[in-house]
C-alpha cells in the first residue's frame, strides 16, 4: 500500500476514532476520502471505479449509497472530531472567515429538500435549485487556508428557521472547540440586525463589510446614513495592501488611504468603530468592527486583516473544482450532507498537511508539472501532487 494512502487512512482513522465511528463506518469515510482525492469527484460511480476495488462495481457502489445513507450512522458526529482534531492548528492562526455559497443543481428532480438558491457564479446571479451551503476557514499571512466547517443547508427543511439563526449555530460550533483569539472575517451578507444581534453573545472579535444602508448613531446623539458618514470622513492614513497579480502570480502591493470613527447602531449595545478605505475600487469600502481601536497601527492591522477574507473565496473555488463537489448524485438528504462533508475532508487533511507538514508538500508539489514556478496559493499544486502520488502508487 502507498505511503500517500497510508497517510491518508490514518488521518480519517484518527479523526474517526474521536468521533466514536465503527469499523464499517470508518471503512467508508476513508474509502470516500481517499475515492474523493484519486478521482476529482463526488459521484460514487467514480469513487468506486477510482478506488480499483475487486469486488462487483454495483455491489460496493450499493455499500456507498446504504452506508451514506444510514439513519442511525455517526458519520455525522466527524464534524466535532474533526475540529477537535484541528484546534492545536487553527488556535495559532489569526484569522477565521465566514463565507455562504451555494451548490447548483440545475436538473435536479428528486434530490430530498431541493431549495431554490441564487447562483454566485452566475454574472447576473440567476436563480436555481440547489442548496446553500455554508464554509468556515481558519487562514494565515502566507495564504493558507484550513477548512473547519461546511455545512448544506436548505429552507425546504423542516427544522431550518433561518439564514443567520443556521449560520449562528454554524459559528458557534467552531467556537466550542477552536478560535476564540482569531479575529473573524464577514463580507457584505451579514450586514444585518438580526446577525449583529447574534454576534454580540458570541465573545469573539469581528469585521463586517458594510452594504452602507444602515444608520448610524455619532457620539453627540445623531443620527446619520453611514453612507453620508463614509463620504464626509477624512482619510489621512495611508497602508500598502498586499495583492496577487494575475499573470504574474508574485504578490505586490497598492497604496489606500484610510479613516476611521467611533460609531454606534440603533438597537445595538456597545461602540463599534466605522473604517472607511479608499483607492481599492470605483467605491470606498467601509468596514465595522467591535475591536476597541485605539490608534492607526490597529486600525491598519483591521484593514489588512480583511484583506485576508478574499482568500477564503479562493479556497472555495478550489474545494470546488478540485472535489466535484457541485456534481454529487446522492438524493437522500443524509448522504447529501455527509458526501459534501467528506470533500470538504479531503481538502481539508491536505491543507492541514501544507501547515503541518511543510517538507512532505514540497515533495508532493514537486511533481506537479508547471507554468508559473512560484505561486502563493499551494492548494491546487497540493491537491495535484496528492492526486499524483495517489494514481502511481507513491
């Protein structure tokens, strides 16, 4: 048996022994693993095939979709073990964002709870089935990221209430096992009163990129759209954001100026503090926080933070495209879950392997045919190099 594979196992063992799984079920999330990394996809016809079992193909592919499916399965409970088994990792990284997705299903039929979501990857954000999904991600200065959680979710279900109660309970999970020091990361979509409510009990720092729309409250009572707050603030302070060229791949820098205010919001307890930045695009960006900031050095260190959050969407794209994730066949809901889970895994053991395992990665990096020598983001040759070793017995 290859090392690779080997190393692999062992990982899922690990992670299912915390979680309490019996030996079938442990059997079942390495071979989805393992079946996942080797073929790029999560259909289990392509699993089975990649796995090169020697038993008949229908009758393992039939051990797939009952043992996915299975009610009474812990499979669910690798969730907690896997953030168990993260936490010494993801508690030295800084920064911990929060991104929604969604997967499209657009000739879906009889998949359980099918929702109608929004495309993202769609320019004009088109409307279709499929489900939302959740992605939680620690990620550093060097442009790793690692996976904590993905959750599928769907308003078509039952126990579902609603988009920022589902995403609440997603957040707070993560924070009974690991990132209480980090400082989180929101974009645009959780510009909202009921999430502000929500963060306020969670005892964590945070950023929010702000819609604009919403009043504010200045420190001598008023009243004021922070749009026309962000237009009348100075920005004297300037800061070198770090960028990856397109074509180049090389990270280089652009200047934006900065300013910031004190602010609180209606109905909300407690002083927040308004950044606004300028130079980065046609419009200002405007950023609220809950972190005291006493100064520019902090307030520059916020601004670079979010910087950061934009990687998170490229290690979205890469789980994405590198796990099939979008093209899964499974109906039942369980296995629904469970299979979108299981990729998220196997990007997940490779990136904890780039922070963990550096001279490994470089082994198996290293025999990724390449255009551009040297690139920032490692989680594409990373997943390459793993498929490599996997395919040829290394």
């Amino acid at each position: 048996m290859s090392t690779t594979v080997r190393q692999i196992r062992r990982y899922v063992q690990k992670i299912a022994k915390l979680a309490g799984l019996e030996p079938v079920e442990t059997k079942l999330a390495s071979e989805c693993v393992l079946g996942i990394c080797k073929s790029e996809s999560c259909k289990v016809s392509d699993i089975v095939r990649a796995l090169n079992s020697r038993e008949p193909f229908r009758e393992e592919a039939r051990a797939f979709y009952d043992g996915l499916a299975d009610k009474y399965s812990k499979l669910d409970d690798m969730r907690e073990a896997w953030l168990e088994f993260v936490a010494p990792t993801t508690n030295k990284m800084p920064f911990i964002a929060v991104d929604p997705s969604d997967i499209i299903k657009p000739y879906g039929r009889d998949f359980d709870y099918l929702d109608i979501v929004r495309d993202a990857s769609d320019r004009e954000k088109r409307k279709g089935t499929g489900y939302s999904t959740v992605q939680i991600e620690a990620t550093n200065h060097n442009h790793v990221n690692l996976p904590l959680a993905q959750e599928t979710f769907s308003t078509k279900h039952p126990d579902y209430r609603s988009w920022y109660d589902f995403i609440g309970r997603c957040i707070l999970n993560v924070l009974s096992h690991t990132g209480q020091g980090a400082t989180w990361l929101f974009d645009r979509g959780f510009d909202a009163g009921d999430f502000y409510s929500i963060l306020g009990g969670l005892n964590i720092n945070w950023v929010v990129r702000q819609l604009q729309t919403r009043n504010v409250i200045l420190g001598n009572g008023d009243t004021m759209l922070m749009s026309d707050l962000a237009a009348s603030i100075n920005k004297p302070h300037e800061i070198e954001t770090p960028y990856i060229d397109k074509k180049s791949h090389e990270v280089k820098t652009c200047p934006v100026r900065f300013g910031y205010a004190p602010v609180r919001l209606p109905g909300q307890s407690g002083r927040y503090w308004m950044i606004v930045i300028t130079g980065l695009r046609s419009e200002d960006m405007v950023l609220l926080t809950n972190e005291d900031i006493r100064g520019v050095k902090q307030a520059a260190r916020i601004v670079l933070a979010y910087m950061r959050r934009w990687g998170i969407e490229e290690g979205i794209r890469c789980w994405k495209q590198k796990t099939g994730v979008e093209d899964f066949r499974v109906r039942n809901w369980s296995s629904i879950r469970r299979m979108t889970f299981l990729s998220m895994l196997a990007y997940g053991i490779q990136a904890l392997w780039l922070l963990t395992r550096p001279k490994q990665s470089a082994r198996l990096i290293s025999k990724v045919k390449v255009f551009i020598e040297k690139v920032v983001f490692l989680h594409y040759r990373m997943w390459d190099g793993v498929r490599i070793a996997l395919r040829s017995g290394a």
